[in-house]
C-alpha cells in the first residue's frame, strides 16, 4: 500500500489534486447549519368530537386485533416449545 506522498506523477500526467471531506462534523442537519432552532416547536391538533370517536374506537380495533395476533403468535411459540422437548425426550429414548 502506497500513501500520498509515495505516488509521484510522471511529467506528462496532469497533476491530481486530492480533496479530503472533514470528518466529525455532522453536516446532514440543514436546519443546524443554518443556526435555526426548532427544538421548541409545538404543534397542536384540534378535532371535532365525532372525528375524535372515530378515531378512538379505530384505534382501538387496530388495538385489539394487534393484541390478539400477539396472543396467537405466543401460542404458537409454546406449541413449538412443547414439541421440541417432546421431540427431544423421544430421542432419548
């Protein structure tokens, strides 16, 4: 492996220019490099009753179909438990 200062061009090559990026810097954040400060923004959503029922009993269907799925998924895992060792005490035998 070479470094930089071991590569040395032939004369009629042009000569290459190496820019290097600086490190450690986060520059992803355009808000920070343009010095604002959003960290105390608030916002606030205002719905009408019906609008806010709905979205409860929506969120809670979503709720309790999530908790059954899960329900089913942990039965699943102990009937895969349970015949693992069923498996692996026939194997002993």
């Amino acid at each position: 492996m070479t470094s930089k200062q071991d590569v040395t061009p032939d004369k009629n090559e042009p000569q290459i220019r190496v820019k290097e990026r600086k490190r450690g810097q986060d520059s992803s954040n355009i808000l920070n490099m343009l010095g604002l400060d959003i960290s105390s923004i608030g916002v606030e959503i205002r719905l009408k009753d019906e609008d806010k029922e709905m979205l409860k009993s929506a969120l809670q269907e979503i709720s309790d179909k999530v908790d059954y799925r899960w329900k089913v998924t942990q039965g699943i895992m102990i009937a895969a438990i349970l015949l693992g060792v069923v498996g692996q005490v026939i194997n002993w035998l």
